[in-house]
C-alpha cells in the first residue's frame, strides 16, 4: 500500500467516524429523488449496490 493510499484510507476513516455510516436506503431514497424531481438530471448512479458510499448524479 502507498503512502497516497494510506493517507486516503485514514481520511476515509476519519470521516466516517466524524459522519457516521452511509444509510444504503437513504442515499437511494435521494438518488430517485434527484431523478425523479431534477429535470436537468441525466443519470444518477451509486457506486457499489450493496455498499453505497458515493452517489454520482449527471
């Protein structure tokens, strides 16, 4: 692992303790919203289905 990752790793960590854990169901309630709701909205897509930690909208 390198250092970049390390550094990464370690900041990922600190914001899920500062933020606690992402709720699955939220982040999908709120990507249908942004879909259903947003006109200008093209996609929205999380990047893992069964762990979702980032949401990407379009």
């Amino acid at each position: 692992m390198t250092d970049d990752e390390r550094s990464q790793q370690r900041q990922s960590n600190e914001q899920s303790e500062v933020f606690g854990p992402i709720d699955a169901g939220a982040l999908r309630e709120i990507r249908d919203l942004f879909v259903e709701q947003e006109p200008l909205v093209q996609t929205a897509s999380l990047d893992d289905p069964l762990n979702p930690q980032t949401l990407s909208i379009d």
